[in-house]
C-alpha cells in the first residue's frame, strides 16, 4: 500500500496524533509519505522525518499558519496528483474530519471515518469502527476504485512513532491554493490553556454527583494532581456549572486515554459512549449499583467529598 499520511499542527506545534499516524500507516505498507503544511513547516517535516515519517513533504506558505480548510485542501489535493497513494491518513479531530471530508468530495474517493483499527485484507484496506454508540464494532472496506481512500483515524488507539530515518523534500504548490473565500485571522482556545481533551492521555471528569458548580475545583484539583485534563458529563455542563468544552459523551467528546477518572458520575449510556473505550477506568460513586461500575476497572464506593481530597493530596505528595 502507498500510504499518504496527513500530519496536522497547531500554534507551529505537532500534534501527537501526527506520530500515532505514521504507526497506523505502518501497518499499511512501507511505501509511506508523510505530508506537514506550515507556515514554516521545515521544523516540524525534520521531527516527521526523524520519527518513522518516511518521505516528508514540507509545504511552507504564512496563508498555512491556521488552520483553514479550503486551502489545506487545496494544497493536499495537488500533493495528491503528486503522490498518487491508495490510502490517506488523518486524525479523527474536528481538523481531519472537515479536512478530509471535503478532499474525499473533491477527489472522488470513498472515506472512513473513526476509525481504531486497520489492515490490509485481499488487497484492501478494512478499518474497524465503532456504530451506534458503541454497541456495534464494523468492518468497512473502502472501494478504491475511483479515488484514494480517505480514513480518519481515533487518536490515542496507536502508539506513536518514535523511531525511523526518513527525508524532507520541500514541495511547492500553485499559487492559487492559497487564496480562500474566507481569511482565519486569529485563533483563541475556548479552554483558556486547559490541557486538551482528544489528545489527554488522562483525564479526571466530573459529574452531577458534586452537587454544585462550586465543587468543580475539587475535582480540577484532582486532575492537577494526577497530570490530567478535566472532563464532564452532560449533565454538569447542562446545569452550567462547566462549559460544553469539557463534555465527554454522545453530545460531547469521544476520548480515548489511558486513565480516565469518572468522578459521581452514574453512567448514562450517552456518556459512556464517549468513553468507554480508555484503556483502563476508575470510577467513584457512592451508589453500588451506578452503571458506571459496569465498564470500570476498579471502582470506590463511597463518599467523593472524602475520597477526592484524599487521593489529590496522596498524588501531590507522590510528586514531591
């Protein structure tokens, strides 16, 4: 398989999804192209190279220091003429999924999105994705017989790269993919600096449990504790005591970390629908029979007001 994968940045930062996706395409095949658009994308096409990225294409222009989908496709879909590859690869993101939606449009080719597995069967590639909440896992081939195949791939299900010799090959495009219909001027996090989300490999979330919008620090100061982003569930931000940034659910976030902390949360079926996929869960709850004791890995019964406190000032020690 001749792979193209999509690698994304942010502020002139990679995103770690980037590394996760040069594992996926591994899988694919060795024939493997990495593509990075930047306003300076040199650097970053360097850290590609040195990490399993295989040929890097490093397209630099300022109209690529944001984020805008119409000229990232644009220049993407002169990449691909250039590359001709049978898959392409992107994260799962609110970047990848506009991006590639409009590059399988325009390309002619099929897409699958979501997904968190893939391989190669009697010459095709098959992705694995969750349907319907969750309750159903399906097998997607994509045609590829009018046009590339599109995936976006869920971050945090493949380790990232962390090893590979490769090579920066500087590409120009046509001058006419920078211009756009629309000019992104500034881009200002809602989350005011909180870690991110999709991208956390813990995360510490709250629920209506707590009671009130003045119990969210306690649960904010556990996350600062162990590392972790803070997460809610719907019925927090509902009642306004969080923004919707922080939601974690079917209406929210689909996460996928290594620890994920659920903090009186009972465990509606939209919530677990964004989260039952982390490697490994603890829940606290001081009802026995909450659901959310049905996905956990370990679960404490019992009082959050004491427990939270407890483990806050435990970690915090640990790091001392």
């Amino acid at each position: 398989m001749n792979v193209l994968v999509v690698a994304l940045q942010k502020n002139s930062q990679l995103m770690s999804v980037s590394y996760e996706l040069v594992t996926a395409a591994r899988q694919l095949g060795d024939g493997v192209t990495t593509a990075i658009l930047a306003s300076d994308a040199q650097p970053m096409a360097s850290q590609l190279a040195a990490r399993g990225g295989g040929r890097v294409l490093a397209v630099s222009n300022p109209a690529l220091q944001h984020f805008n989908e119409e000229v990232f496709a644009k220049v993407l879909m002169e990449l691909l003429a250039l590359v001709k590859p049978d898959v392409v690869l992107g994260p799962a993101n609110s970047y990848g999924k506009a991006l590639f939606a409009r590059l399988a449009g325009l390309s002619g080719g099929s897409m699958i999105s979501d997904a968190t597995g893939l391989e190669v069967d009697g010459g095709r590639v098959v992705a694995t994705r969750p349907c319907f909440g969750g309750s159903v896992i399906a097998r997607m081939a994509g045609k590829g017989d009018t046009g590339p195949i599109f995936v976006t791939v869920r971050p945090k299900i493949f380790a990232e790269s962390n090893a590979g010799a490769g090579e920066v090959v500087s590409e120009m495009v046509s001058a006419g993919c920078f211009s756009s219909r629309a000019t992104v001027k500034d881009v200002k996090s809602e989350s005011g600096g909180a870690r991110n989300l999709a991208e956390a490999d813990r995360i510490v979330s709250a629920g209506r449990g707590i009671r009130g919008a003045e119990n969210v620090a306690l649960v904010k100061e556990l996350a600062d504790s162990l590392g972790a982003a803070f997460g809610s569930s719907r019925a927090v931000v509902d009642a306004g005591w969080t923004e919707y940034s922080t939601q974690v659910g079917q209406t929210g976030r689909t996460v996928n970390p290594k620890l994920y902390v659920a903090v009186g949360i009972s465990g509606a079926i939209q919530h677990l629908v964004g989260m039952r996929s982390s490697l490994q869960i603890v829940a606290i709850n001081k009802d026995k029979d909450a659901p959310i004791f049905n996905v956990a890995n370990f679960g404490i019964v019992g009082d959050l007001f004491e427990i939270v406190p407890a483990l806050t000032k435990k970690f915090r020690a640990e790091l001392q």
